[in-house]
C-alpha cells in the first residue's frame, strides 16, 4: 500500500509509547498532523474503531514510504554519512491477526528480513531485546544487525516487534469471532528493509581490496549478468575512447538486456563498432548469450546482431529506419 505521511494526533496516541513521540515525531506547526516516523503508524491507524470479521485474518500489509524521524538524543552516534538521518526510506510490513496467531506471525516476520540479508551474502544475526528496553506497547521485540568489517561489529539494520494488543486497545482495533463475540486484534511490524543501512551493509561487505564491489548471485539477474562493478577510473581502462563519429544511427532500447538494431554503415566504421561490442559484451558476460541466439553478426537489416532474442521475451527487433 501506498501510506498516508502525515498523521492525526490521535493515531500518533494510539500507536506509540508516550516517551517517543516527543524524541521521534515532527509536529506540522499550527494543525493536528504528524510527519510518519515509519509507516507502520498509518497502515495500523487505518483500521482505527473497526470491528474486522475473523474470517478475514490475518490482515497482512506492506508499505514502501519516506519516513522523518528526529533522532532526539542521538547525536555523536553516527552522526556522519546515511547511518542516521533525519528523512529516509524503508520498507515496512505490518500484521493484524488474532491473539493465538501473533508469537508465529513473530517469528515469520524477522526471518523474512535475515533471509533477505543472507540472500545478498550479507552476514547478519538476530538480537532479542531485553524487557528493560522494550517499549511501553511491545510484548516482544528483536533487532537484525549486519557484520560492518569497517568497526568490526554488528550495526541494527531492522526491527521486528510484536504489540499484542496494545495498539488495539487503543485504537479500539476488535474482531468479531465466529460466536458473535468481540475481542480485541493483536498486531505485529517488520522492517524489512531500509536502503540506507543496507547499502551500507552491502558495500562493507563486497567491497573488494582494488576498489571493485562483486555482485551476489540474487542481484546479477538485475545488474545486466554484472559480478563485478569497478571503479570509474578501472573501467575507463578496460574500454578504448569510443567516439560517437563511429555510430551516427538511433537505438532502440528495450530494457536491461539491452536492444539494439543499427543501420548499414561504411565496412570500416562498422569493423570498429563490431570490435568495440565485442569488447564491451565480452566484459558484461553477454557475448556468449548473443551468439547462441543469433545465427548471424548480419541480418536483413543491415544491423551487427538482434540482441532482444537474448531475453526469450522479444522475439522480434524493429527496424531502425
């Protein structure tokens, strides 16, 4: 879902521990809104003096926002850089379920966000939090923290924590059961992820001796079949200056794969433009892909190869007139 980013005061009441929302929240001066600190504040205030038929849950939902938090009573701790900043993006993920469902609903949420980690090759352990630092609200709670080889130490990357029925109570959030009987919801978030502390997390620990940064397997699908990003000034080196009298035609661009279909032009320049994708295909690991789909560096249409029946999913190339 696509959340709210200002609240009701009312809503901020509901959902939070009194003691935070003086250290987290921006106040809009003069009206009674709030600046979410996540949004998890808006997609459980959504539901706020409903009665949710039991049959319907659990009530799963996942929201992608900018989040403003003031960072009251942080300042000297990772001050510098993206670790602690004052607006940033996460993705969040909330549950609304029955009370008997909520500790395995718990479980499930964390692990989500350690299998996203370990997914990219990022080292990362679960950290329960003691009752002296829960929250008013929270039953239970859990920080996921990534290795950083820079202070050779764990850093929190998300949070997972477990409500009870303390926002319900609240927000008089109640599901009706089968009997007819009311009773009041218990519900769950997750940080899945945040960008910042993830990039973080990601360039720590692929960051290479040379400068370079290797891809994981999960992410090279994305990267154009990349397994290793270099340095501006490394790649520079492994391409000769490639001047744009070489290519005077249009291209046609389809996505990552990348499709191109090129004019006749004179033998030399295109001798040139055929050395240099050799060069660059090669480096990107494509080459192999073009030749085992493409029966001729020359087709019909004057162009070097159709590099869209590399993807399966473009079975024809336009013509460029």
């Amino acid at each position: 879902v696509i959340p709210p980013f200002m609240m009701h005061g009312n809503v901020v009441q509901g959902v939070m521990a009194f003691p935070e929302i003086d250290a987290m929240m921006y106040k809009i001066e003069g009206e009674d809104l709030y600046l979410i600190g996540t949004s998890e504040h808006t997609m459980i205030g959504r539901f706020i003096d409903q009665t949710l038929d039991e049959a319907t849950l659990p009530l799963t939902l996942t929201s992608y926002s900018p989040c403003f938090r003031k960072e009251k009573g942080a300042h000297g701790i990772e001050e510098r850089g993206i670790y602690r900043i004052h607006q940033f993006e996460k993705q969040e993920m909330i549950v609304v379920c029955r009370h008997e469902e909520s500790a395995e609903w718990y479980e499930k949420l964390w692990k989500n966000s350690v299998e996203l980690f370990r997914s990219m090759e990022i080292p990362v352990r679960q950290l329960n939090c003691c009752s002296g630092d829960l929250a008013d609200l929270k039953v239970k709670s859990c920080d996921i923290e990534a290795w950083s080889p820079r202070q050779q130490k764990y850093f929190e990357v998300c949070s997972c924590s477990n409500l009870g029925d303390a926002q319900a109570r609240r927000l008089h959030i109640r599901v009706k059961g089968k009997d007819g009987k009311t009773y009041l919801a218990h519900t769950l978030n997750n940080t899945c992820v945040a960008p910042p502390r993830m990039l973080i997390a990601f360039l720590e620990n692929h960051l290479q001796a040379d400068g370079s940064v290797t891809i994981p397997k999960v992410l090279q699908h994305y990267m154009g079949c990349l397994e290793v990003m270099l340095p501006v000034h490394k790649q520079s080196a492994c391409f000769p200056p490639f001047s744009n009298k070489m290519l005077k035609v249009p291209a046609i661009h389809t996505g990552w794969r990348g499709l191109f279909a090129y004019r006749r032009i004179k033998s030399e320049r295109m001798k040139k433009l055929k050395i240099f994708l050799k060069k660059l295909l090669t480096k990107r690991g494509l080459l192999d892909i073009i030749i085992k789909h493409c029966s001729s560096a020359t087709n019909k249409y004057g162009g070097i190869a159709q590099l869209a029946r590399a993807s399966g999913s473009y079975p024809k190339c336009h013509r460029v007139k």
